[in-house]
C-alpha cells in the first residue's frame, strides 16, 4: 500500500479475493478496513469486484465486502453486474465491475455510457490461459465478456502478472500463496491513460514474505541422525529469518521421522515465519514432484473424481455397473455441495 501511495493516484480497483472466505476473522477486516480507508480518505475512489473465494453460495448470506461501504469503497459482491461512474479530474470513468456471482451466464459486457474512460473489473480464468493450480468453484469467463469495447479490462483469480490481451491484464497478487509460487513476483499494475485510451500498463513489484523450497533429500539409507544432519545441511547458510519454508524428506524408512532432532526442528521453527519439513514414504511420490503444495494442485473437482473412479474400474478395483452407478451418484453430491453454503465454524 505504502508504494501506491508515493505515486500519483485516481482511482484504484481490485479484482477480487480481498478475503480467502466468506466468513473472514474479525482482525482480517479490521485490517482490509483500515487500509481501504488510508485511500478513501485521500478521496481516491476504490471499487472492488467479489471473488471466488469471498463469495457467498446462498444470496441471502451476508458478504463481509459489504463493510467497505464503512469506509465509502464500493463493493459489487452479489451476482449483478454493477456499473458505477467516477470524476477522475476532467475525465469521466466507467467502472463496470462483474463479480464471481455474476461471472456464471454473463455473456458479453458493455461499457458505461457517458464515460470517457472505460473499465472493466473481474475475477476469473480468460479462455486458453494454462495454470497449474485450480480451485474448487473457480470461474470460467465466457469469450464475449472480453469483447466489450472496454479500455481496460482488470482481471483477478491468476496470481501471476500477465497480458491476456493488449488491453486485459492480471494485475497478480501480492503475496504468495503456495509453493508453486515460489518464483512469482508480488506486485500490483500501475495502469495510465491519455486522450487516445490505454497508454501504459506497468507491474510493480513490492516486498512480500521470503518463501523458499528447499531442495529435497533422498532418505533411503538415512536412519533418524543421518536425516536431521542432512536437514540441517539443506537449511544451512540460508537466510531463514521471517521466510515461509519448506523442506521434503522423500524414501524415508519407517520409523525414522520420530527420531529427528527436535530441538533442531525447533530453531527451524522459531527462525522462520513457518517451516514445513515434508516426510514422504515413498521414494519419489508424485505430489513430492510437484511444484504446488501437495493437495494444491487439481483439475476441476468433477473431472478429478471421474478420473478417480475411471482408473479403478479400469484396475478392476471397481466392477463396471458399481462404477457407473457410482460416478452418477458421485456428481449429483458434488453438484447439491456446490450449491450449498458449507457450515461455519462456531
């Protein structure tokens, strides 16, 4: 924030998932409420688009984006398509914002009229873009929303800065949140116009927590003393202090994890903002291989589990009616869960 700050400022607009739930802690948005406010007290207009991640499944479930109203910020979190209009100097600017809840259906989008400057604002994945990492709910953008007329076109929901388009960005996040991040470069766009439309679109790149994957350790022939030198060899001589790090252990025979050096672990521990020592049996398991956190990386949730059943019938694990019935079965309760606001935690 303090970066956006030091530069002239209009307007800013955020493409969604200010929270990572619906129901966020109240420290959570104190904090997205204190900061909001540093902007709109300098009467800089903030207009933020709901995410994935921050979207209610029922319309009757309170979104915690309404409280930027507290702190005169518009929000669209519902599942309308919101179109608002704000005096930035001599120029008139269009902000349609398309929130998560709206994203399902909505074809193509049209700029505000009477607008000098047109914008659009959105959270999800633009047609043809390859990532590695999916998210249960996540939405697909249709073709024609991006086919508007739009001078610029914020995209949310890819945590990496990207061209989709010459006027369509992923402004990126500004954290990392994963391991498959490790190499991303937090940041924010910085986006200028002139009398002729979009004139510049620049990332910039702030400070963020250090996170580092560690490079990992065959355990085979390692009993307990040997694996924690070899922990202590990987994280020796690297600057730990406040990083979020990981180091996996894979190959490693039973019995030898509870031998560890706990006070070591505990240094570890202590020195960073978190460190994850990953004890893998197997000797190079698939999820070891992976970029991503172990469970972070799927494909969408109903391709994955006829994938799932699909690979057991073919094994014979499963007979083939079972399996059918199963797959039917298995869709129609992921489809009633996906519809369905889960339970909070009291």
């Amino acid at each position: 924030m303090d970066a956006i700050l030091e530069r002239e400022v209009d307007l800013v607009v955020h493409s969604g998932d200010v929270f990572d739930s619906v129901r966020p802690a109240t420290h959570v948005i104190i904090g997205f409420l204190k900061q909001t406010f540093r902007l709109t007290r300098e009467e800089i207009p903030y207009l933020v688009a709901a995410g994935n991640h921050e979207t209610p499944r029922l319309r009757s479930t309170t979104a915690a984006l309404e409280y930027a109203n507290l702190v005169n910020a518009i929000s669209a979190h519902g599942f309308e398509v919101e179109y608002h209009i704000e005096e930035v100097g001599d120029a008139a600017v269009g902000v349609t914002l398309v929130p998560h809840g709206a994203v399902f259906g909505t074809g193509a989008v049209t700029p505000a009229r009477g607008a000098d400057v047109n914008v659009l604002v959105t959270h999800g994945m633009v047609p043809g873009l390859e990532a590695r990492q999916h998210e249960m709910g996540e939405a697909n953008l249709q073709p024609g929303m991006l086919e508007g007329g739009f001078d610029y076109i914020a995209l949310g929901h890819y945590h990496e800065f990207h061209e989709h388009k010459p006027n369509a960005f992923y402004a990126g996040a500004t954290e990392r949140f994963g391991f498959g991040e490790v190499e991303s470069k937090p940041g924010f766009a910085v986006v200028e116009f002139d009398g002729g439309g979009l004139k510049s679109v620049e990332h910039v790149a702030i400070e963020a927590r250090p996170m580092l994957d560690l490079p990992k350790i065959s355990a085979r022939d390692l009993d307990a003393a040997a694996l924690s030198e070899a922990v202590r060899e990987r994280t020796s001589g690297v600057d730990l202090d406040g990083a979020v790090v990981r180091l996996r252990a894979y190959d490693v025979r039973r019995g030898v994890a509870s031998g560890i050096d706990r006070e070591l672990l505990r240094d570890l521990q202590r020195r960073c903002l978190n460190f994850s020592l990953e004890v893998h049996a197997e000797e190079r398991p698939e999820s070891a291989e992976q970029d991503g956190s172990p469970t972070a990386v799927f494909g969408p949730l109903g391709e994955e589990f006829a994938a799932f059943v699909a690979a057991r019938k073919e094994s014979g694990e499963l007979e083939k009616a079972f399996a059918e019935e199963f797959l039917e079965k298995g869709r129609a309760y992921l489809a009633r869960a996906a519809s369905e606001e889960p339970e909070s935690a009291a």
